[in-house]
C-alpha cells in the first residue's frame, strides 16, 4: 500500500476521492431506478435487459440499490474525520451539531416532500393509485415532515421513497453523536454492539444495516488516523474472513439469516473506500471541478424521483407511452437530472444551508 499517510487536518484533498465515489454512488442509485420509468399500470412485464446500454452497465442495473451501503460508509468516514475529535474534546455541542446536520439535510427534504404531495396527488388523479411508493397519507406526511419516516414507525416507503436512507441515517448521526461524547473507544464499541443487537431484535433491519455501514466506515477512519499500515491490514482481514466464513457456511452467525452478504457488501466497501481515500491526491488538479460533483449527490438523490415523476406525467397527459428502452430517454433522463440539481444546489440546497447556519448558530 506504500505510506498511508493519508489522512491530514491541513489537506482536504485526500477527501477528493470520496467526492468522487459519492457522485459514482449518486449515479449507481438513478441508473438502479431507471426501471421506474417501466412500472406504470398496466404496462406489459419488464426485463431489465431492455434497458439502455444494459451490456455496460447491467451491473448498476442489477446491483446499483447496494449504493446506499457505501453512502452510509462515506457518511461514516467522514464523520469521524470531521467531528469525532471535536465531539470528544467538548469543541462541538449538540447544538451546533444538530444545526450543521438539520441545516443541510432539511429544505431541499422538505422542498422535494411538497413537489411528491402535489405530484403523487396529480397521479393518482389520473391513475387511480400512486406511483411506485404508495403509503402517501397524512400518518406518513408526519413522519416524513420530521425525518423519521424510516424508523420502524412507517408501513413502507412514502413520499419521496429514495429518503428512506437519510432518515435512517439521521438516528444513526445522534447515537454516534452520544456514544463519542460520553463514553471510551471500548465502551463505544460495546454500545455499538448493543444497538446493533436490539435493532435485530425489534427488526429493524434499514437501522442495522446503516448502523453497520456507517460505522465500518468510522472504523476505517479511526484506523487510518493511527497512520499504521498494519491495522488497515488487520482490518480488512478481519472482514474478509468473515466474509469467507459467510460463504462457507451462512448459519455461521444468526443474524446472516436474515442479512445475507452483509461481510461480502462490507469488505467490498472497505476496499473502495481505501482505493479512492489512494487515488484523491491525484485528483488535486481538478479539485474543484471533483468537489463540485460531490456537492450534486445529495440534491441528485433527493430530487431524482420528483424529476421521474414529472416526466411520466408529462407522457400520461400526452398519452404517449414512455420509450424508456430508447438510449436517447436514457441520457435526457441522466443528463438533465445532474443539471437540475447543480441548480437546485446553487439555488435552494446551499444558500438554504447558509442563511439556517447564520440565523440559528
């Protein structure tokens, strides 16, 4: 692996190639839910292979939910790059914490949850049901309105269904918040394994498995902060032997039941994590362009179901039927999905950001 200094408090662009593999995750996630365009009512059977460019690019086709996993363990590393010594030397209250986090997270969520109002209200108009996430009513408007419509309270996705993800993740944020402040690295991991076992036990599988990823990535952090080698390799050992054992024998703990490929999914986002941590320093000459692509991920996974809807419904009020096959549809669908969230970004995603940090703090 050659030095692992790669973490510096003085050097941002060590973090270039986690921007990188942010914009990659962001893509993964709409090319998965292309096959939306394909789930009107009563449209004949859909086969993935009829996707665009399906040859190169049946593996985000087929596998391009598991995105989520490495949002959660890029969330987790730099989390713990950005906050963990703060929190634990008392320089960041809950305050602050809980206005940096609400301040990004909530007007472009909040923004996004009115346009499904109105839009899956307009669908349904016309089709008699919703589209694609059905449990649009007022008990699920008031858990999306407070972000926590991912918590073992909802009856399935809602709204704005792809948020799932953030509200679990949002949980996720103060439970690390607390358990850094207040307790050692050896009490953390108890505790770590104390939610991770009481969120088997009450199902909540979303909150396991952001529990999981997140805090593999803050692991890897923790590990790479020693700027020792050695236990990135001891590391990665670890889970892969774990994730060895799980294809030898799936019983081999008893929650890989119910979470099968948790180690394989966990080892393979370790090494990406590594590999683009490796690659950000050669990235440093288009910084700026590789940063401005990181700050897209969250305004194109916000507003990739909205922009999809108001497409099927421009072609339901034409009549026309969705040439989703068509790679020309495709790449409008990709291309102006990226442009509209460098607008909604400049426009609504961070001055939102700055005037709430400016008013609340």
């Amino acid at each position: 692996m050659g030095k692992l200094q790669i973490i510096n408090k003085n050097s941002k662009e060590i973090l270039l190639g986690l921007e990188l593999l942010r914009f990659i995750s962001a893509l993964a996630i709409l090319i998965w839910h292309y096959q939306h365009f394909a789930m009107l009512p009563n449209t004949h059977s859909f086969e993935p292979q009829q996707q665009p460019f399906y040859n190169y690019l049946s593996f985000f086709y087929l596998n391009g939910a598991k995105a989520v996993y490495l949002f959660w363990a890029l969330s987790g590393y730099i989390f713990f790059y950005n906050y963990y010594k703060e929190i634990k030397t008392y320089k960041l209250t809950i305050y602050a914490f809980f206005i940096d986090r609400f301040s990004r997270l909530y007007p472009l969520h909040l923004v996004t949850l009115l346009a499904l109002l109105s839009l899956q209200i307009s669908f349904f108009s016309n089709q008699q049901e919703y589209f694609i996430y059905r449990n649009n009513d007022i008990y699920h408007f008031i858990l999306n309105l407070f972000l926590i419509n991912y918590w073992g309270f909802e009856k399935g996705y809602s709204f704005n269904g792809p948020v799932w993800s953030v509200s679990a993740e949002v949980l996720i944020y103060f439970i690390f918040f607390f358990t850094t402040l207040k307790l050692s690295i050896r009490n953390n991991v108890l505790a770590l394994f104390g939610f991770l076992t009481a969120m088997y036990m009450l199902e909540l599988k979303t909150l396991f498995m952001c529990a999981f990823f997140f805090y593999l990535g803050g692991i890897l952090n923790r590990v790479i902060e020693t700027n020792k080698r050695f236990n990135i390799f001891i590391l990665l050992l670890i889970v892969f032997l774990l994730y060895s054992l799980e294809l030898s024998n799936e019983q081999f703990i008893f929650f890989l039941l119910d979470y099968p490929n948790l180690f394989r999914d966990g080892f393979l986002c370790l090494l990406l994590l590594i590999v683009f941590l490796k690659i950000g320093f050669i990235l440093k000459r288009i910084g700026p362009f590789i940063s401005g692509l990181g700050n897209l991920t969250y305004s194109m996974y916000l507003c990739h179901f909205p922009i999809q809807l108001l497409i099927v419904l421009f072609f339901l009020e034409r009549k026309i039927d969705i040439p989703y096959k068509h790679s020309l549809f495709f790449l409008f669908f990709i291309i102006s999905t990226t442009l509209i969230s460098f607008f909604v970004y400049k426009l609504l995603e961070k001055p939102a950001k700055e005037f709430l940090r400016r008013k609340l703090n």
